[in-house]
C-alpha cells in the first residue's frame, strides 16, 4: 500500500470528525445563545427546555450546563440546578463562575457547609469580585462564624463598595454581635446605594426600635416607608406590627398582622404576634383562636401555649 496515499486518508478522515465536532459545539452553543434570551425575557420554563436542547446536543459544553443550573434555581429547581452545576464543574474544572453558583445553590438547600468550600474555590480561581466575599460572608453567617462572616463582608467592600446587599448582611452580623451603631450605620449606606432596598429600610428600622430602648417614631417611619415601597413584603408589615404593638397601638398592629397573614397565613409568629395584639384590643375569643391556630401547626410552640392558657378564661369575650 502507498504509504503516502494511506497518510492522505487519514489525514481526511480526522478533518472530517474535527468538522463535525465544531458544527455540534456550534449548534450547541446557538441554542444557549437562544436560552439567553429566553432567560433575559423572563422565561425560565423556555430557557430550561432550550439549554436542555443545548447540552444534549453537545454533552461536553460546561457553559450550557451552567447556564441550565441557574434557570433551574431561578425556577425553584434546586437539586437539579445543583447536579447540572455539578457538571458544569466537572467538564471545566477552572470554572469559576460555576463554583459560584454552585455555592447559591448549596445556599438555596440549606447546605451551608457545601456553599461555603464552593465559594472559596471560586475566589481561588477568580479572587477580584466583590459578590463572591459578600456570598462566603452569608455561608459563614449561616454557620454561626460571625467573625469570619464579617471579614469577608469588609473584603467585598474593599473590592466593590456599591453592592448594596454586602452594607446590610454586614449590619446584621454586626448588630447580632452587640454592635447597634455600626450596624445602623451599615444599613444606612445599604440604602443610600438602593433607597427601596426593602430589607436595609426594615432592619434600620428595627435597630432604631432596639427593643424599646431606641426611637420608636423614627423606626415606625422607616417600617411604613418600607411597606409604602412594597405593599407584599410581609417582613416590613410584620416588623411594622411588632412596633405598633409594642408601642400600644394595638389596633394598628392587628391591621397589619391581619394584612401579613393574608400573604403568609401558615406563618406562626405572625399568629402568634396576631393573638397578641388581639388580646391586647380585648379581643380574646379570637385571640384564643389564633394561638390554637399556632399550636395546630407547630406543638412546641410553648409562647402560644401559654397565651392561650392565659386568655381562654375570658374567651367568651
């Protein structure tokens, strides 16, 4: 055989397999494009199904999988989101962004451990971005480390000082660690970044209450100006109730209670706060009612036992 005439079908034969190689990765890649701007437009159910297209059209392209994950978490899906981001990272294993989103994932689930060795692999392999030191911050905070929660937090703003989130994560860690002005201090910038930040208005306005100890007319403003804002955030009506109670305006309390619990009717604080400020007006029968409500849900729920002993006498009421 002619050695030279064999080399030349050889030669061909692998320009051919290459081609073909491309044009999947090119079809693959112009279906992710696709499942972009799905996503873009708000809809995840396409972009799912299109970047499913994508990756089974080319197996091998870690993008797609990434992608894939982040509509399935923007879904709810977190468990898949977590085994596509999973094999995203096995595909690439220096994919930064992956092991960033792999650790909200972990986040999502409760997983706190996991989220935070995926957040510091993302910082290894990508160090410069705020978000992610800002992330490992929530990790450590949720595995009670508030010291190391808040050294990354301070990282974050020394790398990017306009993430809004990072000044408020940061006054809550600081407040849980005794820490009141700086935490109120935090929460301000918070809000001078993003002045509708609902969550920054609410804690800055329970820090200002502190329990009674603060300014309850400034906190009552910061809590309205937050449900002003965001009619459904049911953590601004409760917080604003809880005031409201505790400053003796037990009738403004049940109005918001009532208006958390049409947003959250399955919530046993908010009942429980409900009961509380229902007793408070004289209202006992149906105070007796939501504490009952409490304990059907949650038996271990001892506050609303104790309540409930306390106003069944005069229920009748």
């Amino acid at each position: 055989m002619n050695f030279s005439k064999y080399l030349l079908c050889l030669l061909v034969a692998i320009s051919i397999v290459t081609v073909s190689y491309a044009d999947i990765r090119s079809d693959a890649e112009a279906l992710k494009d696709k499942g972009n701007e799905l996503f873009n437009n708000g809809k995840i159910d396409e972009a799912i199904e299109t970047y499913k297209k994508a990756v089974e059209t080319d197996s091998t392209y870690a993008f797609a999988y990434n992608n894939l994950g982040i509509a399935l978490y923007e879904k709810g899906d977190y468990s898949d989101s977590i085994t596509q981001l999973r094999q995203a990272i096995i595909l690439d294993g220096s994919y930064a962004k992956a092991y960033n989103n792999l650790g909200n994932a972990f986040m999502a689930v409760g997983d706190y451990n996991s989220a935070r060795a995926s957040f510091e692999e993302s910082i290894k392999l990508e160090p410069g971005f705020g978000q992610k030191y800002t992330n490992l911050g929530n990790a450590l905070y949720a595995l009670g480390e508030l010291d190391s929660a808040i050294v990354a937090y301070n990282t974050s703003i020394e790398i990017d000082s306009k993430i809004a989130s990072t000044y408020n994560n940061l006054g809550v860690a600081l407040r849980e660690k005794g820490e009141k002005e700086k935490a109120i201090e935090n929460y301000r910038q918070a809000i001078k970044i993003d002045s509708r930040y609902i969550d920054a208005i609410v804690n800055l306005g329970i820090a200002l209450y502190d329990d009674g100890k603060g300014d309850a007319n400034r906190s009552l403003d910061f809590l309205k100006q937050a449900v002003k804002y965001d009619k459904d955030s049911v953590l601004a009506i409760y917080n604003l109730g809880l005031v409201n109670l505790n400053v003796g305006e037990a009738k403004e309390a049940v109005k918001n209670f009532r208006d958390a619990l049409k947003l959250a009717p399955e919530d046993t604080d908010i009942l429980y706060a409900y009961g509380l400020a229902l007793a408070e007006t004289k209202n006992y029968r149906l105070a007796a009612q939501n504490f009952s409500k409490v304990l059907e849900i949650d038996p271990s729920y001892q506050n609303a036992q104790l309540a409930l002993e306390v106003v069944q006498p005069t229920k009748k009421n």
